[in-house]
C-alpha cells in the first residue's frame, strides 16, 4: 500500500503553466511557487518536490501552501 502522496515533476509543472524548467526551479527554490519544495542534497544539487494535490488547488486559484 502506497501511503506517500502523489507528486508530479518540475517539467509537468512547466508545461502545464506553459513555462519553462529553470522558471519552475527557480520560482520553487525561491518560495514564489507555493505548490512545492526545493531541498538541497549534501552534494549540493537541488531535489524538487511538488506534491500533485498542492498543484491543483494552486491552479484552482488557492494560494497558500498549507
């Protein structure tokens, strides 16, 4: 039974809202996209997590990230 939550990746983001990956990266990794999260591994390479649920209700127009 698979009881983490459903993500979705930076490029189906980019596509959908009709921009570009680095735009995506960009905007989670600086908190202006409240759908997602931008972690850093110790190698220092960024790791995108946009849960799907998050998403929707963000291009249903709510914007919090709770």
């Amino acid at each position: 039974m698979n009881t983490g939550k459903e993500t979705i990746t930076v490029a189906q983001v980019a596509k959908r809202l009709g921009r570009g990956t680095n735009a995506i990266q960009h905007g989670l990794r600086t908190g202006q996209l409240p759908f997602g999260t931008a972690m850093t591994t110790e190698s220092g390479r960024y790791v995108y997590i946009i849960p799907r649920e998050a998403f929707e209700r963000y291009l249903s127009g709510e914007r919090s990230k709770t």
